[in-house]
C-alpha cells in the first residue's frame, strides 16, 4: 500500500512542476523568454499592469515548495529557518546606501573597493552583505570582489517607487520584536485601538509622537511613492483589466492618495468621472501629482479633488463605485464599520463598493461564506496556496495599526451597517 505522506509529496512535486511550466508560459508569451537568474535587466512583464495569469503560477508555486520543504526538512531546521533570516537588514543597508544605483553605471560590475567609495561603507562589510544578497539572486559576483545588477537588484534603484516601499518596511522588525511585550502588558493586551498597536506602544516607549498619518510635507511625498511600490509589488493593477470600469459612469477613490489608482485609471477608462478623496494636505499634493502625469484629465474636468476624513464625514454622494484600496486593512472593526457606514449614507440604489484588499482563507470558516474556485488552493498545499504573504500583510497591519486583513466573512460582518434603527443592511 502507497504510503499517503509520499503521496502527498508527489503530489507537491506536479504542482510545482505545472505551475513552473505556466509561469514559463506567460513569460514567453511576451516574446522575450524566460528571465535568467542573473540577468542585468528587466523583463517586460516585472512591471506590467496584467500579470494575473503569472501571479496566480507563482502563488502556486511558492506555496508548493514551502510546503514540500516543511515535510521533507527536518524541524528544527524549519522552526530555525523562521527566525534565522536577515535578507531584511541586507536589503536595508543596499537600499539606504543606493548600491543599485551606483552598480547601474557599471553593467560590467564594480570592484568592492571603488563601490565602497562611492558609498562610503566598509569594503569588507558591504562584500559580505552582497554575497549574502546574491545567493538568493540579487546583486551578483561576476569575478572575485566585483559586482553587479541584477534583475532583482535593480528594483533597489532609487528612482524606483518599489524601493519606497522597502524602505517603510524597515522600522518594523522592531516593532515586531516587542509583540509579546504588547500581548502581556496591562493596557494594551485585550486592546485592539489603533492607539494600542505594537508600532504606538515602540514610539512611546521611545518617547516619539505615535500618530502614523501626522507627517511632514517630505514625509507625506515618500509615503505616497510608498503606496505606487505597494501597488507594484501586490499587482494592484490588475484591477485595471477584471473590473467593468466601461459600465460605470463615476468612481469615488476613498482615500485616494495622490492618485496611484485612480491616475491610470483615467488613462485607461477616458469615460469615467473619477473623485479624489483624502485628507487635506494629500488633496494639495494630489493636484499636482496629477499635472505632471495626468494633465489632460484635469483639462478634460474628468477629475475632481474633495477633501474627506472618512472617520468623520461622508464622500461625495451619489457615484456609481466608491473605491477603497488599501483602506479597510488599515483599521480595525470599529473604525472600519464607520468608514462603510459613512459611504452608505450618500450611496445610490445602483451604487458599488468596491474594496481592493487581500482575503485571508482559513482552515474552517463559516459554511456560508467560502472560496470561489479561482481561489481555492490545489490538494494538498496549504490554504492561502500555502504562500504566507496574505498572513505576512496582516502581521503588518497589526503591528502599524491594530489593523488586519480578513476573511470574506469578516468582510461581511464589518459590511452590516444600521441604515435605520432595528435593522441591519448590506453595504
């Protein structure tokens, strides 16, 4: 009789096999083939906007292969490999000093001296920090101590919005170390305020303001790059292509930044009404955010700027889609709710929410409230095919914020909103 774990691991083999082989697919479909581990450029397809059928691939694939790790290696090189990984602080120290930037002028590769020079680091350590960096593909050692770009690497430019991402990233690690702390201390242990985060509980300890959205006019530029790298990284995008924006008539962008959505929307939807909504100052930096990239829409008066705390008041009313990406994550259930609530006070009997956040999958979740098939993880990979990024997002959340990613049903419960006493409504 087959043992069934070995099944189980021929199993993971096909789906990795399949889904490498798709992934191969859609990168030849491009014309230009399959990138190399070492390439010195981009491949047309890194940053297009319709990258479905590849992320869906390599979703599969990555949570494959974790999980195939997971039962052939034994465990406590697993549960080591957890917290035995500094990938973090080598991408930092790359991205701080701009490394990719000053190897981008050497395609051939630059010895570790004049590179240390040009950045003003130890030739020794930084040596150290790009093998380490190489070995998983970024940067690479074309001969001994000279480097170069890769097609990894090169994301780290700081001309890239990628990178501005990267960089908000770096402050977490040490909002992560505290977490037990959070979990046991008096006040912040059963609190899920936005005041009684992991990130709020680090700053006052260090005696710093704790408010994420209170920033300076330089503070509030990067942020904003920030959400355009987020954007890249997660495919936001391909909301562009799957939703029926040549049905609409008139979107609401709810907290809408400076545009990163609602700017190529514009340009790919010329029909549309679109309404930018933020706070005050982002609205300032949004106009001329979209002089520069979008001008004929404000020339055009398709687009409009309204100010809105969303916390406090309600968008403008009436529109056919009311668009939150990366909103709702933020927040957690309370201030979510309210959120909701204020936009189902100004919607129209054919009005749309439209929330553009990650769902988490769970082992056992309420029968009513399931998957469609497109997300549903192939036998036997994990749930959320395996892949941690999903749950990586919400320790995010978590630590920033209180916030989270959540299921279809918890999506549910935060969109019941009373519209008149005793009776509850969907949004």
């Amino acid at each position: 009789m087959t043992d069934p774990n070995e099944v189980k691991v021929e199993a993971l083999l096909s789906i990795i096999n399949s889904s490498a082989r798709e992934a191969m697919a859609e990168y030849k479909n491009t014309g230009h083939g399959v990138p190399g581990v070492d390439a010195g450029t981009l491949h047309p397809l890194d940053f297009a906007t319709d990258t479905l059928a590849l992320r869906k691939a390599i979703r599969l694939l990555e949570g494959a292969c974790e999980q195939l790790n997971t039962i052939l290696a034994p465990p406590q090189h697993t549960t080591y490999n957890f917290v035995n990984n500094y990938s973090w602080a080598c991408i930092d120290v790359a991205t701080q000093s701009c490394i990719a930037d000053v190897l981008e002028k050497h395609p051939e590769g630059l010895s570790v001296d004049a590179l240390a020079d040009a950045v003003n680091l130890d030739k020794t350590k930084i040596a150290r920090v790009l093998r380490f960096l190489a070995l998983r593909g970024c940067f690479k050692e074309v001969k001994r101590d000279v480097f170069a770009n890769t097609r990894l690497s090169l994301v780290l430019k700081s001309t890239n919005d990628v990178v501005f991402c990267i960089r908000d990233q770096r402050d977490n690690p040490k909002y992560a170390a505290i977490l037990y702390e959070t979990m046991i201390d008096q006040e912040f242990a059963i609190s899920n305020e936005v005041e009684k985060s992991p990130r709020a509980f680090t700053l006052r300890k260090e005696g710093k303001n704790n408010n994420y959205w209170e920033m300076d006019d330089e503070a509030r530029k990067t942020f904003h790059k920030c959400m355009i790298g987020h954007s890249v990284i997660y495919g936001s995008y391909a909301a562009l292509h799957y939703y029926p924006w040549d049905n609409v008539s008139s979107v609401v962008d709810v907290g809408s930044g400076t545009g990163t959505m609602s700017i190529p929307l514009a340009k790919m939807f010329p029909h549309l009404r679109i309404t930018n909504q933020d706070l005050a100052e982002t609205m300032k930096l949004s106009r001329n955010t979209w002089e520069k990239k979008a001008p004929e829409a404000l020339l055009d008066g398709r687009v409009e700027f309204v100010t809105l705390n969303f916390l406090e008041e309600s968008p403008v009313a009436g529109k056919d889609v009311y668009y939150l990406r990366s909103i709702i994550h933020d927040w957690p259930d309370d201030e979510a709710s309210v959120i909701l609530h204020n936009i189902r006070k100004v919607m129209g009997p054919n009005s749309r929410v439209l929330i553009h956040d990650c769902v988490l999958l769970r082992k056992f979740e309420e029968p009513d409230v399931g998957a469609n098939g497109s997300t549903k993880a192939l036998e036997p990979t994990l749930l959320n095919f395996g892949s941690n990024t999903p749950h990586q997002h919400d320790m995010t959340m978590w630590l920033l914020f209180n916030g989270k990613e959540r299921t279809l049903n918890e999506f549910k419960n935060i969109g019941q909103v009373p519209s008149v006493p005793g009776y509850v409504d969907d949004v």
